[in-house]
C-alpha cells in the first residue's frame, strides 16, 4: 500500500485582512448508475498528486467567527495533512453509489491481494487547488475545529491493464462549501471537493464506455500477417512425455528490457503473451539447448494476452497442444525463465487447483510454481501436451503465494484465429 501524504500548508502571516480566494462554482453532472455492473471492469485507485509550486498562495486563513482573513494560506507545508487513504475512500465511496466495481483495501496492513483483479487503474494530478479555511475558536489556540470552502481541477488518467496503456485523460473539477465547524473540517473541505471530482469523472461518457467493457481491450487488440494460421500435421516431430526433450522447446523471449519465456507449439512458431512481446514487431529468443533465434510477431492478441512468433528456422521438435479443459488434481509441469534469464529451462510440478472465471475468461489455476519471467511459458500434462500458458500469479509482499493462473490453450487459438486439427 503506498502511503502518499498531502500537506496542504497554511502561512500564518499577521498583516490585516486579507482577502478570499474566489472559489468557482461547479456544476455536480447527474451520474447514472452503471447499468449490468457485474459485467464491468474492476477499477483501483492509483493515487493523488498534487502538482502546485512549494509556497503558492492558494486562498486565506481565517479566523475568529466572522471568519476574517489573517494570513495567506499558502502551499507550503503546515496543519492540514490528508492522507492518501482518505483520498481512496472518497473515490471508492462515489464509485460504489453509482454501481461501479472497485478493488483496493485501505485498511490491508501488508499488499492487497485482490487489486490482482483490477483491469482499470485510476490516477489524478491535482493542478488548481483553491481554499478558505476558517478556525472560529483560533483565538484560544484551537487550530483543530474548522470549517472552509475549497475548489479544485483533477487532470484524471485512466490506465487499462489489458491495454497496458492510459486509455483515456479527462480533467473534472470539484467545489466544496462546509458551514459546520467540526474537527478536521479543513480537510472534509477539500475531500468534499475531490468526491464531486470523481462524481463528474463517472458522468464522463467515454471513461463509463471503458468501464463498461468486462474482460475486453479498449483499443483495437488483434493485428496479423493477413492470413489465417494453419498448423499442418506432423506427429513425428512432436515431442515424447520425456521431460528431458521438453526443455529444448521452451525458450526465453527477449522484448524491450524485460524477458519472458515461449514454447514451439509448430516446426517455426512459437507461443506467449501479448504482455511478453508487446509492441514489437520482432523479438530474441533463445532456446534451452543454446539456440538463438529472431523471430517476427506475427499475431497478438491484448485481450486474450497472447502472441504468436514466426521463426527464422525449422526446429526438429515442438509441443503437442490439447484443446480440453485439464481435470482438477492433475499433475502439470510449468517450464520456463523465473526472476532472470540464468535461471532458462526451469521445470516445477504441481496440480491443476482449479478452473476459474474471471471477467468473462476462464483460466486455469494451478500450484506449479512460477515466477516473472515465467509468463509465456507452458503449462505442460504429464502426457507431454501444452495445457495452457502461464499469465499471472498471486503475490504478496513479492513471495508467491503458488495461486497461479494460465490461459487455456482452446482460448489462445480461438482468439489468435488459429486452425490447429493435431
């Protein structure tokens, strides 16, 4: 959990009345409650930032009952601490009214392990921020009742795991009148401001159209080499239950600065993750056995975060793929390139825990360990048939907590619109 702190500073300088900011006024845009909601993307909240410049008057401090202005209130650094927490609470509160779907636990004392789930990220980078603050009881040093006034501008990103990209930017703007002193009121002023913020964030068509969108890319997610891929069949070249054979089949994938791994599923063609490869339009990869290669992405899917590479050579050995669903408990093999690419051509065991669904996908879980730089890489039967391949696991603190997660091989073809009859 980060722990962001927001100090919204306040200059006492005794130098007569000093006048108010003028706080604008702002429309609070109806929001409609997202209709078929269970059906929409998860969203977290990121983070707040507020950009202003150290020691820029943002409006008055007032004190005594007619609230008169006694100094500058300037950000600076001073009584008013918001914490991030605070800041998250208001966003989820407003999103949940309206029936959208949030992840995010304010009150996890270590990582939360359900933000695994979010496919929508939320930040906002606070650049106008205007506030009267008025202490009634200042008079006999007591700084903690408080009541104000408060405007802001929220430039908001909106970044899609799926995508791997902010999707959207939208700036909202929040205003906020509290007449009731009360303790902390100062910093009630501005969340007030920030909640209504968000409420115009959610009336904002183009950020409900994303949401709305469960388990689905918000960009365009297929590209390929204009033709159907039709993998011909060849049983001899096909690798034996020997796990010895099966490692030099399965390769790191080296994409930008990161490494993945990837297993022949055909005599040139190799398998992944979207997520692997990204943009690229070629890639390293190099095989258990020393062999290196380049390879040409010739098919990508972000949605269904799979990748096909086309080879620059005919390997004498690939993988056999099963289109079925495994049955839960049986044994599987993962083989891949876990944390750094010294570690290539590691096998771990384990049991298929599960089948699951999750915004709209089904996916396979299992114990078998992996790590980063696992992703891409196969999950393997005992009969020496690709099952699936490896996507994401649940970690805590960075351990693994072996909730391990694949796509299932039928899913990768159908969506990379593969024809494979072995």
């Amino acid at each position: 959990m980060f722990r962001l702190i927001l100090l919204f500073p306040i200059f006492l300088a005794i130098s007569g009345c000093v006048p108010p900011a003028v706080i604008k006024p702002v429309e609070d845009k109806q929001v409609q409650n997202l209709t078929n909601g269970e059906n929409s993307k998860p969203i977290q909240f990121s983070k707040i930032v507020v950009k202003l410049k150290r020691g820029e008057k943002i409006g008055a401090l007032q004190a005594g009952l007619l609230c008169v202005g006694q100094g500058e209130l300037n950000w600076k650094g001073g009584k008013l601490s918001i914490d991030s927490d605070d800041f998250t609470e208001a966003f989820k509160e407003e999103l949940e009214k309206a029936s959208f779907k949030t992840v995010g636990d304010t009150s996890a004392l270590f990582e939360d392990s359900s933000t695994w789930k979010s496919e929508i990220l939320v930040a906002g980078l606070v650049k106008e921020l205007q506030a009267n603050i008025c202490y009634p009881n200042a008079g006999f040093g007591n700084f903690n009742s408080s009541k104000g006034e408060a405007y802001l501008k929220v430039d908001w990103q909106i970044y899609s795991k799926l995508d791997r990209s902010v999707v959207h930017s939208v700036v909202t703007e929040g205003a906020s009148k509290v007449t009731t002193v009360s303790n902390g009121g100062d910093s009630v002023v501005v969340l007030n401001a920030f909640s209504q913020a968000t409420r115009n964030l959610l009336a904002d068509e183009k950020f409900r159209s994303i949401v709305s969108k469960g388990g689905k890319t918000v960009k365009e997610t297929v590209f390929q080499s204009g033709e159907n891929i039709v993998i011909p069949t060849n049983t001899t070249k096909v690798l034996s239950t020997n796990t010895s054979e099966w490692i030099n089949s399965v390769a790191t994938v080296y994409a930008g600065n990161g490494h993945g791994s990837g297993f022949l599923f055909a005599e040139n063609l190799l398998m992944t993750n979207h997520h692997v490869v990204g943009e690229s339009k070629s890639v390293n990869v190099k095989f258990g056995n020393g062999v290196e290669l380049i390879g040409s992405v010739i098919a990508s899917n972000s949605s269904t975060d799979v990748a096909v590479v086309k080879l620059n050579a005919v390997l004498p050995k690939y993988f056999k793929l099963s289109k079925a669903l495994p049955n839960i408990g049986n044994d599987v093999y993962a083989i891949g390139t876990p944390l750094d690419s010294s570690l290539h051509s590691t096998v771990s065991k384990g049991i298929v825990s599960g089948i699951r669904e999750e915004s709209s996908k089904t996916l396979i879980q299992s114990d078998v360990s992996i790590q980063h730089g696992n992703s891409g890489g196969p999950l393997i039967s005992k009969n020496g048939e690709v099952l699936g391949i490896a996507v994401a696991g649940l970690f805590i603190n960075n351990t693994s907590q072996g909730i391990n997660f694949f796509i299932p091989i039928s899913d990768a073809l159908s969506s990379l619109n593969i024809t494979y009859s072995m």
